[in-house]
C-alpha cells in the first residue's frame, strides 16, 4: 500500500503534513520530522505544534516559517566536516 505524504503552507503561517511518523525533536525555532519520505526540518521562528494526530500520520505547526527541507542526516554535520 503507497503511503502518501503532502506539505501545505498557507502564507507562512501554518504548514500541514501528512505521512508524518513521527516527532523527532523541536523547539521554537526548529522541527525535525520522520515521514514517510524521509526526515523534514522545519525552520522558523515561535514555532509550535498545532495538532499532531499519530494514527492519521497528520501534523499541523504553526508560527513564522522560513524554510522547510529534507534531510539526509540530522546529526548536523556538514558534508565538508564528513569528508575529513
């Protein structure tokens, strides 16, 4: 069975996942998703959860967005600091 996943952002206020599997850590200024697609990071600033619903995989954050992107690793190294 495919899993879906979207992202909707309304006027950078509010972003609406689906296929998320899990919280992985956040703070005001940073989330750090599990999707189905892989890990998203969500950027910005008073950023909070506005619902999170595990057994419809549907997450909702709120605040002032300024990125979102998909990462590969979430240890925060870059891929220069890898190579040494």
């Amino acid at each position: 069975m495919k899993q879906e996943h979207t992202v909707k952002m309304d006027g950078r206020k509010t972003i609406e996942l689906t296929g998320v599997q899990q919280v992985e850590r956040f703070d005001s200024s940073e989330f750090l998703l599990q999707t189905v697609m892989g890990k998203l990071k969500v950027k910005g600033s008073g950023l909070k959860m506005k619902h999170f619903d595990t057994v419809n995989k549907k997450a909702a954050i709120e605040g002032r967005i300024s990125s979102f992107l998909y990462v590969e690793s979430s240890t925060g190294m870059s891929l220069f600091r890898r190579s040494k």
